[in-house]
C-alpha cells in the first residue's frame, strides 16, 4: 500500500526585507511617509538602520519596487489586528437544510417550521426540500401545499431567493433572511462589541484605586506606629 501524501497548502506571497531585497535599486519612501526617491538598496539598508528599522518591501511589482522604511515586527502585528478586525465583523451566512416528505404529517411539519425560524433569525438561509419515492411523484401538488405553507408561515422574516422548484425527484425552495432581520443582528453583534470594551476598561486597573489602597495602608501603619508608641509610655510610666 503507498503512502498518502497530503498537499500542502499554497502558501501567500512572501514580504521581503532587509537582505532579501536583491534588487539594484529601490524608490524609498520614509518612516513618515515621505518619498526618498529612487536610491541604490544598499543605501536604503544603511538609512534603514541608522534609524533601527527595517527596510520593506511593499510593491514589488512597480519599476523600481518600492519599499519602505519601518518597524517590521510593529508592520506585522498591525496587519494580523486588521485581518483579525475584519474576519470578526464579517458575517458568515450558511445554507441550513430541512427534508420533508409529501406524507409528512402537520405536527412535523410545524416542527421544521420552528426549527427554520431560528436558523433565518440567525442569519442564516434555509434550504426545504421534499423527496419523492416511488409513486409519490405523481402527486407533485402535496409538495408544493407543503412548501407554500412553510413560505407563507415565515414571510415576516424570510422571502424566497428560489420558488419551489422541481430538481429531479426533489422540490425545493430557497429562503433567506429579509434585510431587517440582518440589521438586527448587525445591532446585535454592536451591542456585545461595546459591552466587551466596556468590561476590558473596567478590569484595567486604574491609579485611583491603588492611590487609595495605598492611603489605606499608610493609615493602618501610623495607626499601628501610634498604638505602639502608646503602649511604651504605659510602660515608663509604670
């Protein structure tokens, strides 16, 4: 039996820096933004240096490349906080699918109802399909009662993005969430963002309450100092 070898991943274009950029000339554009012009890459690396950075690559494909003199480690973990900004705030909407049959009975029936209300109130859209077998698909009619029922029991969150339709032995239809429906959940999702932000600022620690857990303890050491001193004028005294 051979081995399985399993294919990498294709992996995403490479920045190049410093050493690796093997090019004869660069157009430099400063820390601040500033265009340097073109110069040898050489003497970019040295202003790179001489200012503790890094020199960049940023468009590899203009004539010269163009780079950029900057802090590297700080470049990169920007770019990771913006690509982990990005993939939080986007909304990722799955196709949920419910099977019926044309002898389900109406208890089920209002079962899967329910059940594509919560997927659509998520956010998600909801595939209904109904699969004939044997005979049953000389009674196409039952299907479609079946699927306008569940379409006219969710239109006040739902609209169909496919009519039921016929595909092979199956009909289905396609429902997904109307716009306010998505709007909420935006307001939502708003919402949880700010009362997590809310509650990072409040468990930071503030100077405030260490000055006054400071002042405190000042207290009890000179109310300490004060008893002790107390104590041996009692004793002289005696």
């Amino acid at each position: 039996m051979g081995r399985r070898f399993r294919r990498a991943e294709p992996r995403g274009p490479q920045i190049r820096i410093n050493r690796r950029i093997r090019v004869p000339e660069v157009r430099v554009v400063g820390p601040d933004g500033a265009n340097l012009g073109v110069l040898s890459t050489d003497d970019a690396l040295r202003r790179a240096e001489a200012l503790n950075m890094d020199l960049v690559e940023v468009n590899p494909k203009a004539s010269p490349p163009v780079c950029k003199i900057l802090d590297f480690g700080k470049f990169k973990y920007e770019e990771k906080k913006k690509q982990r900004e990005a993939k939080r705030k986007q909304t990722v909407v799955e196709v949920k699918e419910l099977k019926l049959r044309p002898k389900t009975d109406d208890h089920d029936l209002n079962v899967k109802m329910r059940a594509a209300r919560k997927f659509i109130e998520s956010g998600n859209k909801v595939k209904v399909t109904c699969r004939f077998r044997g005979r049953e698909i000389t009674h196409p009619e039952r299907a479609k009662m079946q699927l306008d029922l569940i379409l006219a029991g969710l239109e006040d969150i739902s609209s169909a993005e496919q009519a039921p339709t016929m595909e092979g032995r199956t009909m289905a239809m396609t429902l997904g969430p109307k716009p306010q429906v998505m709007q909420r959940l935006a307001a939502q999702r708003a919402l949880r963002e700010r009362d997590v932000k809310k509650a990072e600022v409040s468990q930071a620690p503030s100077d405030d309450g260490r000055d006054e857990e400071e002042e405190q303890d000042d207290e009890g050491d000179e109310d300490d100092e004060r008893e002790r001193g107390g104590a041996v004028d009692r004793v002289d005294s005696n």
